[in-house]
C-alpha cells in the first residue's frame, strides 16, 4: 500500500575517489600571473562511476539534489535521468535538483552516476 504521506528526508554527502581526496584547488583565473608551466595534476580526463543500491518501502515525491566537478550523468534504475552540473567555482558549488519520482520504484533501486573530471 502506498502511502503520499510518507516522507524521509536523507541528508547527503560529498563522495570522491581517493586521488582527489584533499587535491588543493588550482587558480585557473588570472593565469598569467602564475609561475607554472601548467595546470594539470595528474588527474586528467578522469571518469569514475558510482553506484549505490538502495531500498524503498513505500513510493512518495521523491528529490535529489546532485552536484559534481567537472560533469555527471545521473541514472536511476537503467534510465537516464539528466547531466549536469549547474556551474559554480571550488568555493561555492550549486547544485541541480531533480523530481526522480518516476524513476523509483517499490523495493530494490539503483542509483549511478558517470562522472568525468577535465584536470584543471
């Protein structure tokens, strides 16, 4: 039995790799002023996926809130929801929200997202 009045709200987290764990952010503005050759660390052209299953009781409006630097693609369950992100600086991400709703089901759920990350 479904009930609309059912309502958990989950409160989430930044998630990364461990070759980005505590990477210092690169000035990329005013970069005739450094005294670098380049900007890249190491990290270029990197794509990571993530993928988390999660249960569901009951089926209510359902919201999340996704971010990432440089670029994702969210997908719930095998379909393709959208990509993103919303743009912003190291210092103040935004973040795009999304009725996923439609894309969550009763019982077992997936939740993946390919992300890409240019190396600046």
């Amino acid at each position: 039995m479904k009930s609309d009045s059912y309502s958990k709200e989950i409160n989430g987290y930044w998630i990364t790799d461990g070759q980005f764990y505590n990477l210092k952010p690169e000035n990329v503005f005013c970069r005739q002023f450094e005294k670098r050759e380049h900007f890249l660390n190491g990290n270029e052209n990197a794509h990571i996926l993530f993928r988390k299953m999660f249960q569901v009781d009951a089926v209510g409006k359902t919201h999340i809130k996704i971010s990432a630097d440089d670029y994702y693609k969210l997908y719930i369950n095998g379909e393709f929801v959208r990509e993103g992100p919303a743009a912003g600086y190291y210092w103040n991400y935004y973040y795009d929200e999304e009725d996923i709703t439609k894309y969550i089901k009763e019982g077992e759920n997936c939740i993946a997202v390919h992300t890409y990350y240019q190396g600046l």
